[in-house]
C-alpha cells in the first residue's frame, strides 16, 4: 500500500472499507474472538486525512480503553493496510443514532438542502463564498453532527437543580439573531445532569426559528478543522463558521491540541466580537478549563455561567417516568407501575445516563421474561446500576496496566528491580496512582509492586506529589490517567 500521503479519503470509499476489512481481520486473527468482539467490534474508520487514520467509537470508555490497552497493536496493523503512514487517532462519534460518521468533506461542511450528498465544491473554499446567496437557508448543519430528536425542551424534566439553566436555554434559543439576552452561556455540570439534552434542545429550537446553527462536539470540533486545515479548506470552514449565528459546543473540556486550542479561541472570539450568540458545556468552571488560552476562559466565564444541580429524587422519578413512556409507545406491553418507579428513583441516584440506563434494563426484563416488572424483578434489573454508584473500584493491576501502556514499557518492568529513568518514573506513578484512588496501604501497595517497602512508596507518593505541584503537564497527564481509570 502507498504511504504517502494523498488526499483526504471518506469513509464511503469502497478501497478504504476493504482495507478496514483487512485490519479488522489482523485484530481478529491476532486478538481472538473474545477480544475481538469486545473491543473492536464497534470501531469504525471515519476517513483518512493527512496520513493519519481517524477511526471512532461509541463511547468514550472504549476509547480510553483502546488507546490504554491496544493502541500499539491498532497503529501497527492501521500503517500496515491503510494509507495512514501518521497513525491512527480515535475519537468518540456521536451517540447510536449517527452510526455511520458523514463522508469527509460533508463531515466539514454540510448544507442544506440534507438530502442533497454533493460535498461542497471546492469552488466554496474561496474566502467569502462561504456566504452564497442562494435564497436557501444555507449552513443548517456546519460539522454534519446529527442532533438527538429526543433531546428537545419538551422532553427536559423541569426541577429546582436545572430551571436556572433550562429558562437560559430557551431564552437564548427563542431570541432572534443578534438579540441574545445572555451571551455567551457557559453550562457546567458533572456527567449525565443534562448537559447535552440543553444544548441540543437550544440547537434545535433555534434551528427550526430558521438561525443558522453550528453544533460541535469537542472531538467533532477537532475532526472537522483538521480535515479542513488537511484538506486546505480551513479558511472555508472558518468563513462558515462566522456565516453562523449560534455556535453551541459541548464537552469544551476535550478540547486538545495547541492549534486546535488557538483555533477554537480565535473562532470563539470572532463570533462573540460580530455579536454571535455562544453556548458551551463543559464538565468544570470555565476558569478551570486548563488547556484553554486565559483569554477564551475568561471570556467564557464572563457571561452567563450557569450550574446544572445533582437531580433530586422527585427530578429523577420523573425524568424515568418520561423515559418509560416514550419506551412504552414502543412497546405497548411495557407496565411499570409508580411503586417500581419512585423505588428505582430512589436509589439510582446519580444521574440521567444511569435512570436512562435503568429504563432499558427494565424494558429488557420484561422482554425477556415476558413477565409484568414487579419491585422484586426491578431491584434485580437494576441492580449493578445501583452498585456502580459506589465510587468504581480502582485496582492496583488495572493502574499497573494502564501506566505501563501510557508510557511504554511493560508491567513486568513496572515490578521489576530495574532503576533506569524509563521504568522509574511510571512506577512512581503507578504508586502514587494506587495511593489515590485505592484504599490499600503503603506496606501493601509495596507488596503488589514486586515487594518493595513501604517506605519506597512513600518516597514515591511524595515525589510525584511535589513533581505535579510544579510541573503542569505532568499534572494534567496523571490527571487524565486518573480519569481514565475511575470512569
Ligand atoms: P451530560 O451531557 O450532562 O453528561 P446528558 O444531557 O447526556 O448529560 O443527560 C444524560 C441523559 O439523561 C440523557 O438521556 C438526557 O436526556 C437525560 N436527562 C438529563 N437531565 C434530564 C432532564 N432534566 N429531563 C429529561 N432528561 C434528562
Ligand atoms: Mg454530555
């Protein structure tokens, strides 16, 4: 296979399925079924850009996992078949109903009319033709994201931790172009409070009221400019983007790249400076949003800056209430009655993703069993949904692991007696990691380290600790390993 590299090429080309096909049938030979089936299965190519493969899964779980476990073995069978001589980069594509990422070019910029496939052409890529006027209600969709119908206002449950949120939402949305009440809006909240639905709902709304609307997701963000600036479209894709007039972003915190990063805050302040509305979520404070330019942070957290609260019990009964009826009009044989309702409610406590969680698992018991759910059948549906609420146990094999990969050199070495600086640090690392996110003591953390004393791990949870404390990138690294591993 050639390793130059070419022009950009779109998931739909028939040689670069055929070539997937190959590298698929290396990870199958290589891995096992098992493996295979658990990990690989739902991994897709979305194109190639630049010599480098970007390739996307469902989640971001399979993600972290892929890129801690197997990403050696994905990059080495990629460069074997593909036309990616860079490597490969993963990232998460939208939720299930957008199964098959945009071709390429449409991935970029994709206009209305939707049914019309025809990328734009490359006359587009002149600075100004951006804003063609063809009467049309052009650029309904800049990055090709697929926006979630179920995630409309109708449809978000109204309580005392999110109204603040909701009624900025829909003000923002209803107002017309260039009269928004608060700009920009900056949504936090922890994972599953609602975010998203937010977001999407502002999209879509103010899309039906006829506003041109960009919807990125980080990682949608990042795909969608290094394609353009790979495929030398990225003025284009910048003049598009100021053709908007809302921008909505959600996770900003995965925003990564220092390009990217620059390139985000210019696009940012362009459309605030043109009087642009601005909607983003992120999972933290916006002057907490480290990889972020100071500018951009403060700019983000100089407007609206609104906090989604945990959901309350009352919020969470009727969230899965509304969650079960829209399954019920599928299945019409789906009862649950309000006892098993206010039950699940209570003690799946944590957030939306897990009530949404919990419905299916219901639906699935009944299915299954064909049998009416009753508390019983409920609490055994459920009921690993409920034990994940417990903080995930972190184990010192899976810090080992992980670390090990993140810095190449094998767990073996992680154990061993070896002091080379190579080993050294990720073992530190890996020590300071079980001490913070298992509840083992010192003398046992020493054992599973190949038997080492207490005091050497406390050497190391002290030297990693005073290492982070001064350096910010090794900071936000075991940050990151730390995520990875509780999520
Ligand atoms: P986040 O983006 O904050 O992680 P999401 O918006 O993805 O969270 O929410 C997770 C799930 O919970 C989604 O299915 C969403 O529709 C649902 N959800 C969260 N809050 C509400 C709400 N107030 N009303 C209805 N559904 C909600
Ligand atoms: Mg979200």
């Amino acid at each position: 296979m050639a390793v130059e590299e070419t022009a950009p090429v779109g998931a739909e080309d028939a040689s670069l399925q055929d070539a997937w096909e190959r590298v698929r049938r290396r990870l199958r030979a290589e891995l096992g079924e098992d493996v295979f089936s658990s990990w690989f299965a739902r991994l897709e190519i979305a194109g190639i850009v630049g010599g480098i493969a970007y390739l996307t899964v469902p989640t971001r779980f399979l993600k972290s996992w892929l890129e801690a476990h197997y990403a050696e073995r994905l990059r080495v069978n990629c460069i074997a078949e593909l036309p990616a001589p860079k490597g490969v980069l993963l990232s998460v594509r939208q939720a299930s109903r957008d199964t098959t990422p945009a071709p390429l070019a449409e991935a970029v910029m994709r206009s209305r009319p939707a049914s019309s496939t025809t990328p734009v052409p490359a006359e587009a890529a002149k600075p100004g033709a951006a804003t063609a006027q063809s009467g049309e209600p052009e650029l309904v969709d800049v990055c090709g994201t697929t926006l979630d119908r179920r995630m409309s206002f109708q449809n978000f449950v109204v309580g005392k931790s999110n109204q603040l949120s909701f009624a900025a939402a829909e003000r923002i949305a209803a107002a017309p172009a260039g009269q928004s009440p608060y700009n920009p809006l900056y949504l936090h909240a922890g994972v599953g409070l609602g975010k998203t639905h937010l977001l999407q709902a502002i999209a879509q709304e103010a899309r039906r009221l006829g506003k041109r609307v960009a919807y990125f997701t980080a990682d949608r963000f990042m795909y969608g400019f290094v394609a353009a600036l790979k495929s030398q479209t990225a003025l284009a894709f910048k003049e598009k983007l100021r053709g908007i007039d809302l921008l909505v972003v959600d996770d900003v915190q995965f925003i990564q790249g220092k390009s990217i990063q620059q390139e985000f805050g210019h696009t940012i302040n362009a459309l605030l400076d043109a009087g642009k509305q601005i909607v983003v979520a992120g999972d933290r404070l916006a002057g907490e949003l480290e990889a972020l330019d100071e500018r951009i942070r403060s700019r983000l957290g100089g407007g609206l800056v609104v906090e989604v609260g945990e959901l309350d019990e009352a919020l969470r009964a009727k969230i899965l209430a509304t969650r079960l009826e829209a399954l019920q009009s599928a299945h019409p044989n789906f009862q649950v009655s309000p006892d098993v309702v206010a039950y699940v409610a209570r003690v799946v406590a944590t957030n939306g993703r897990d009530l949404d969680g919990a419905a299916n698992r219901l639906l699935a018991h009944a299915t299954l069993s064909g049998q009416f759910v009753t508390l019983e059948t409920a609490e055994a549906a459920i009921r690993d949904l409920v034990r994940t609420r417990e903080p995930r146990r972190v184990k010192i094999e899976d810090i080992q692991k992980l670390v090990a990969t993140r810095y190449n050199v094998s767990r073996a070495d992680i154990l061993s007696e070896r002091r080379t600086a190579a080993v050294v640090k990720p073992r530190q690392i890996a020590m300071y990691l079980s001490k913070a996110l298992t509840p083992r003591s010192l003398p046992e953390i020493g054992r599973r380290f190949g038997g080492r004393d207490h005091t050497t791990v406390l050497h190391a949870v002290r030297k990693i600790e005073k290492a982070i404390s001064e350096d910010r990138s090794l900071h936000e690294e075991v940050d990151l390993l730390k995520r990875m591993l509780q999520e």
